[in-house]
C-alpha cells in the first residue's frame, strides 16, 4: 500500500520511518516533508508549497491521496486538523488519520479544553476563563489582583487559541500578570489566540508526555496510550532560558511509577474516553496527555490532538508493532492496547537547534555527518537522525529552521541510549550548532 504523511518537521520523519518499515508499505508520500524524509528509505516527499490548513490546500492533497491511491493519510501537526482537513478527505471517502474538527478543539481552544475536563470530571488545575474584550481584560486584571493580595503563589495565564508554544505565561507577580493580560488580550502580541484567556492554579510536580491512539466514533472505541515520555521544554541546560518547542526527548521515563499510571489512567485517561464518546465526536487518531505529576497524583495541563515533537521521535523507535497496522486499527475501529507491543529498553532523542533559537535564528549551513552528506540511514546500529529544519538541495542538507534534526539513540537502558545518542551526536555538524547536554540526565 502507499500512505501519506501531512507535515514537515521531526515527527513527522519518525511516523513517516517507521511506516515504511511496515513490510506491507511500498511508498510513503511526505507533503511536504523535509531534508530527513527526503533521503528516508521508501519515502518522497511532494507538494512544497500546498497549505494544508487552507480548503483550496486540502483539495490538492485530497487530489494526491486519490490519485496516489493511498490506503491513508495521517496528519501530523495540529493546525490543519483545527482547520477541518479530516472533513475534507472524508467527503472525498478517504481515510485519515487525525480527529474532526469538533474534537480538534481540545487543543485549538483552551476554553474548551478546560469546559471539557470540568465537564468529565478530568483532573486538571482549577481555572477561570476570560473572555475577549474591555470588560474580559478588567475581570481577569480583578481576579489576578485578588489572587496576588491572598497568596504568594505563581498564576498560570493561557491564551486561549492556538499559539505555537508562546501562548502560556507564568506570572510570579501581579505586574508580570497584568503586563501579559495587557499583551494578550489589549495589544495582541499574540494575534486573536490571546483575546481571550483562562487563568489557573500554578502546579508543582514533573511534566510527563502521554500519546496515546485513539479511535473513537459513533459513542464507542478505545484510547490506547503508548510508552510515556519526557520533553525538555527550556533552551539550556537545567531547564534554564527560555521556552523552546522541545529540546529533546526520552521514552521511557523512570519517574513515572505505576501508582503514577495507574492514577492517570483512573483520573484522566478514562474520563477523557468517557467525554470523547458522550461528545459522539469522530476521533479516529493520536492524543496527547500533558501531565503534571507530583507524589504519584497526576493533572492534566492540556491535550493535544496529535502526537508530539520531539516525543515521537523518542516513542516510536520503542514501538515494536507494525505501525501501518496501528494505524489501520485506528480507522477500522480495530484498536486494542494489545495491538501496541513495545521493545525493552530506551530512548534519548537531542535535538540539535540553529545559533539563536528560539530568537531569531541562522539558516542555510551545511548538515555533515562525520564530515559527508548525511545518507538517510542509521548513524550506527540504532541510533537515527529524523530531520526537522533542513532542506535537501543538489545531495546536500542545508538548515532551514531553528530545530533542526533529532538524533535519536535506542539502547537497553537510558543510560546507555544517553552516551549512544550523544556519541553519534559529536559526528553531526553544522555553523552554529546548540544542543542540551542533559537530556534524560
Ligand atoms: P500548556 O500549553 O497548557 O501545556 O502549557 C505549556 C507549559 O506551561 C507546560 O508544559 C508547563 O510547563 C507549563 N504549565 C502549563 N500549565 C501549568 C500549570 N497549571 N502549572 C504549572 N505549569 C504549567
Ligand atoms: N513536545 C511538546 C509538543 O509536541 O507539544
């Protein structure tokens, strides 16, 4: 069969992999893809150019899965599923993986997101929402007032619309507070996604990635959720500077105990079934649980509607099933836990990012690997690079965006998978090259 993978960065390169190892794979279509993919076994990337999250570009890869004849589509970002493209290849009966547009909102709105965990009794931060407006921004200054002259504590500020990873604050102070209300939700430094807000609780603990497959319709079906991981979300070592869109990842995550599990399955992962299936939405896809764990009890921060980046590119080389057939279970309304199998061992995925991210940052120096050409293989036996900002011109690979590649190592322990990744690490260059030392330490 041949399938298509929408999106172009690190995740993508990682589902676009391991779906070509399916035996039953002759060719994985990438729209558009990136340097990675471009040298990936089985792999072409296509339509440069096409914008998924428009109608007109949903049409041309519409066009492409038809005339490609793929047996489906997953969609890796969260924007063209937030812009209905699931709609659109349904109404041309063709498969895709990814939730509708209805249930797409769990992460394109945080007002929603948060109503829905209310709603289903998900164990999340206590929260209020804001809405847009003069008399939204002096409601929210009043509440953060209050908040500031009853305690000490820190508030968490979210925009409530789509943000890419700049829409959450958190505000130690009332002025910190008030000078981000102002940006959101006055002076729009964040677009519309800032107009309105939800103000919460400020959490202690450790952040834990669950992904997990999904495949919900008609009121009935299954989460099935997959190795948990750990991203690394701050620029530098220790977690300092600032916020990135994810600096490496590792799977799995020694801290996270079964008494852990066994509460998010119980407080989170169930009651989200439980909404997903009263909401009769059509999910038939990949979510993203963003925890906060402290002594065993978890809450949820938010929900993706897709997997993450850099978590993919850590969790699927763990994967031991066929993910062709993951993901036909998926559609098919197959899906079990059972069908997921995953290898012993870990996985340490550094990204490596360009000089200035996540500022503004340098672009078009050369990728080598061990002075040449990166080849599209393995660095050494299970150790992969999954390219995310790079582009392939005349055979050789240039960056083009502030993360640029994932080396991502798999080994029988994390300590292990840590000197293999950064090992193979040292062989990777480019002008300007920044990576965390720490990840998984
Ligand atoms: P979100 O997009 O909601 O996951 O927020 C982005 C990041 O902000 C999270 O990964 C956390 O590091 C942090 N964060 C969000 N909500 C809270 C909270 N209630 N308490 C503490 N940190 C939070
Ligand atoms: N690694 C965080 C995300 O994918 O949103």
């Amino acid at each position: 069969m041949n399938v298509l993978v929408i999106g172009s960065g690190g995740r993508e390169h990682a589902i676009a992999w391991k779906l070509a190892m399916s035996p039953k794979v002759d060719a994985v279509f990438v729209a558009p893809g990136n340097g990675g993919t471009a040298l990936e076994k089985k792999c072409e990337n296509a339509l440069a150019g096409v914008d998924p999250e428009t109608e007109a570009g949903q049409m041309i890869l519409a066009d492409f899965a038809e005339k490609a004849g793929v047996a489906f589509s997953v969609v890796g970002p969260e924007a063209p599923l937030a812009a209905g493209i699931v709609a659109a290849f349904h109404r041309r009966s063709l498969a895709i993986v990814g939730p509708d547009k209805r249930a797409a909102r769990l992460e394109a709105s945080k007002a929603f997101s948060k109503a829905f965990m209310a709603k289903y009794g998900v164990r999340a931060a206590a929260s209020r929402e804001f809405a847009g407006g003069g008399a939204g921004f002096e409601d929210a200054l009043r509440h953060v007032k209050t908040h500031f002259s009853q305690t000490n504590q820190p508030i968490v500020i979210k925009a409530d619309g789509l943000a890419a990873g700049k829409g959450v604050v958190i505000a130690n102070y009332f002025m910190e507070a008030e000078s981000c209300l102002r940006s959101f939700m006055k002076d729009g430094v964040i677009g519309d996604a800032g107009r309105a807000v939800v103000i919460e609780d400020f959490l202690r603990g450790k952040e834990v990635s669950v992904l997990a497959a999904v495949s919900v319709r008609n009121g009935e079906g299954v989460i099935a959720p997959f190795i948990p991981a750990r991203d690394h979300k701050r620029r530098f070592d220790n977690d300092e500077g600032p916020n990135t869109g994810g600096m490496g990842a590792i799977a799995p995550v020694p801290d996270f105990t079964e008494a852990a599990q066994a509460d998010f399955r119980s407080s989170i992962l169930e009651p989200t079934l439980e909404g997903l299936k009263a909401e009769n939405v059509d999910y038939r896809g990949f979510i993203f649980f963003g925890l906060m764990v402290q002594d065993g009890r978890c809450h949820l921060l938010e929900y993706n509607v897709r997997l993450g980046d850099p978590e993919t590119q850590a969790i699927l080389p763990l994967l031991d099933s066929d993910f062709a057939d993951v993901c036909a279970a998926i559609l098919n309304g197959s899906l079990t836990e059972n069908r997921l199998v995953w290898k012993r061992g870990a996985v340490c995925a550094p990204v490596a990012v360009a000089d200035g991210y996540p500022g503004p940052y340098r672009k078009g120096d050369c990728v080598t690997v061990n002075g040449a050409a990166p080849n599209g293989g393995e660095l050494s036996p299970g150790v992969k690079l999954f390219g995310a900002g790079v582009r392939l011109q005349d055979g050789d690979s240039f960056t083009s965006g502030g993360r640029a590649l994932a080396v991502s190592a798999y080994a029988a322990d994390a300590e292990s998978a840590r000197s293999a990744a950064y090992r193979a690490l040292e062989s990777v260059r480019f002008e300007g090259m920044g990576f965390r030392k720490d990840i998984g330490r």
